[in-house]
C-alpha cells in the first residue's frame, strides 16, 4: 500500500538541506542498484518546488554522498527506534513496535 496516493498542492516553506536530501532520496529510490527505496518520498517529490539555485551544486557526486548520508540517518534512527519504541497494550504490558523506516 502506497503511503501517498495523491498530493493535491504544493509543499512550500522547504529548506534547501530538506530539498538537497529529498532530491537525492528519489534518485536513488529510481536506480536499478539503489541503496535504499524511498516510495514515500518519490510521491511527495512531485509536490515539491525544486529551488533552481540547487542545480549549481547538483552532480552525481552530490547525489551519491546525500544518499549515503540519508541512508546512513535512516539505518541509525531505525537502530535506536528498534531498541527505545515501546507502546503500552493491554494490562500495562509495553510492546516493541518495528521501525516503519526499516
């Protein structure tokens, strides 16, 4: 099940970090060899105003490293939800939850 169907407008208000990262995200997510899937950002992407000013900075090298560095976010928060996510159930018993970002 997709996470995003449809975005009716436009996200606004991006900084351009957030931008750099997502970009890089739905690049990789499109390769055939990708590090990483990321279909929720490839559905927002469309929503997203690319800030042209970016594309001086922009080359295969960029897209490579804020891959990594967003793979490598995603693997640590994934590690410490997977430790730390509790939620309480039933009767005071807490259950470990998986991380939705594995």
């Amino acid at each position: 099940m997709p996470y995003v169907t449809q975005l009716s407008s436009q996200l606004t208000g991006v900084p351009r970090t957030m931008l750099m990262t997502t970009r890089a995200r739905v690049e990789e997510h499109q390769r055939a060899d990708a590090l990483f899937r990321d279909p929720q950002g490839f559905a927002w992407w469309g929503a997203i105003a690319w800030d042209s000013e970016l594309d001086q900075f922009w080359s295969p090298i960029t897209q490579l490293t804020w891959s990594v560095r967003a793979h490598t976010f995603d693997q640590m928060v994934t590690q410490y939800l997977d430790r730390h996510l509790l939620i309480k159930g039933d009767r005071n018993l807490y259950t470990k939850v998986r991380s939705p970002l594995s």
